[in-house]
C-alpha cells in the first residue's frame, strides 16, 4: 500500500543560461528540484521527496 502525502509547492521561471527552467519548492520540508518544463520539475521534486522520507521517516509527519 502507498501512502499519500501532500505539501505546498512554490513554482518559479529562472533564466540560467538564457534557457528558461522551472524551480519548485516544498518550503514545509526544506526541498527544491528543477526542470525544463513544470512537469519534470515536479517529478524530480517527487522524487527528492521520496527519497527524504524513505532516508528520514520522521518528516512525513511535518507533512500530515
């Protein structure tokens, strides 16, 4: 079974290297990821968030 958990993201546009990037930010856990487009920014951010949670199981509960 999957736990679900949810938290506020923040999505900004960046210029790095006159090629547009989308920074997301889940401020509640201390986390940012990027991507070219918002949907890869958003699942590098899933991503680094998993792995948080599975190396510290104690910050699910800032998220619940």
């Amino acid at each position: 079974m999957e736990n679900k958990l949810s938290c506020n993201v923040t999505i900004h546009e960046e210029l790095v290297d006159n090629k547009k990037m989308f920074v997301v930010n889940c401020a509640e856990l201390g986390v940012s990821d990027f991507g070219e487009t918002v949907d890869e920014a958003l699942s590098n951010l899933k991503t680094g968030l998993s792995l948080l949670i599975e190396e510290a199981p104690e910050k699910a509960k800032l998220l619940e």
